[in-house]
C-alpha cells in the first residue's frame, strides 16, 4: 500500500463500506450485467470486485484498464488468486477503451475524472447501448450540470447505498423520443 498508494491513507480505517461495499453496490443495482469495463482501475474498486462477485457466471469479463504498472501488476495478481474473470489493459484509457466496442454492456469508474470527461471517453460505447455507470461523491450536482446537453444521452441518478448524499450516476443511451433506451 504505501508503495503503490492504492487507497488513500485516511480511507483505511473505513476499508470495507468506502470502498469494498461501495464497490458491491453496482452488482446489486445492475445484477444484469456480466460484462464491464472498470476506467482507472487503480486498486480495482470496482471493477475487481464485481469481478470477483461476477466468478460464477461463465459468460462474465470485467476489463480493467490502468496505467500505472505497478497497479496493474496487483490487479494481475488479484485476479490469478482469487480466480476473478478479469482482463489488465495496461495503458491510456484513450487508446485501451476504443477496442472494446460492441464487447462490453457496463462502464464503470470511481474516483477518477469528472462526468463529462468520463462520458467522452465512454461515448462510443454508450452510442453503442453500453451503460456507463459511475460513482460520485457528495459534489455530484455539480458534475451533472457540467455536462453538455446533448440528445444522444439521458442520465439519471441513484442514492448510494453506502452514503446518503454521494450517487450512482446512470448515462445511457436514449431513444428517438429523449428517453432511455435500455431502461424501457
């Protein structure tokens, strides 16, 4: 830890609900999906957790994109100890996102670029009927009203289970009439 810096320090002491239950709660609220990709994997919260609660089913990949290589050697090793059905992509989110297209239902992130960032990286997939799925803190209005309008995507917000005031930020693709297309 100290190290490679996964988490940060003042988190420690609140390890499982900050960041493990946090982690876990996108596999509940999207039980559905079996194919993730996690954006700036870091300590894999939370892709590597829903990779390991995903194990069971056969049809399950979580893609972890990270940069950093000495994370990505942990989330590597992670992965081989626990049997998680995980892919590292060790590199630039930019260059290891775009050939996943078609390959991937969800879209996850967590602690690491605003909204509307995460959506231009994202806007591929989501055009493609991906769900991106990203979890904010309690400053999550203001990332909201940062994002362009744009027809092509509907978002909506759901209450964190493990912080009343942080969400779980939907963006999906919506249909000819505005509304979402895959929560019809």
């Amino acid at each position: 830890q100290p190290r490679i810096n996964l988490i940060s320090g003042p988190t420690m002491a609140a390890l499982w609900t900050r960041h493990f239950a946090d982690s876990a709660q996108l596999f509940e609220t999207f039980p559905d999906i079996s194919r993730w990709v996690d954006l700036g994997s870091g300590a894999g919260f939370p892709g590597m957790v829903l990779a390991i609660l995903l194990k069971p089913r056969a049809e399950a990949v979580v893609h972890l994109i990270e940069s950093d290589q000495r994370k990505a050697a942990f989330l590597r090793a992670v992965s081989r100890e626990t049997g998680a059905p995980a892919i590292v992509h060790v590199g630039r989110i930019e260059s290891e996102l775009p050939p996943l297209i078609g390959q991937i239902e969800g879209i996850c992130a967590r602690a690491l670029a605003p909204l509307p960032r995460l959506v231009d990286w994202s806007r591929e997939h989501l055009l493609k009927n991906a769900i991106g799925v990203f979890l904010k803190g309690e400053d999550w209005r203001g990332e909201l009203t940062g994002l362009t309008p744009e027809s092509s995507f509907q978002t909506r917000s759901i209450v964190s289970r493990t912080n009343a005031a942080a969400r779980i930020i939907v963006v999906e693709k919506a249909d000819s009439n505005g509304t979402s297309a895959t929560s019809r």
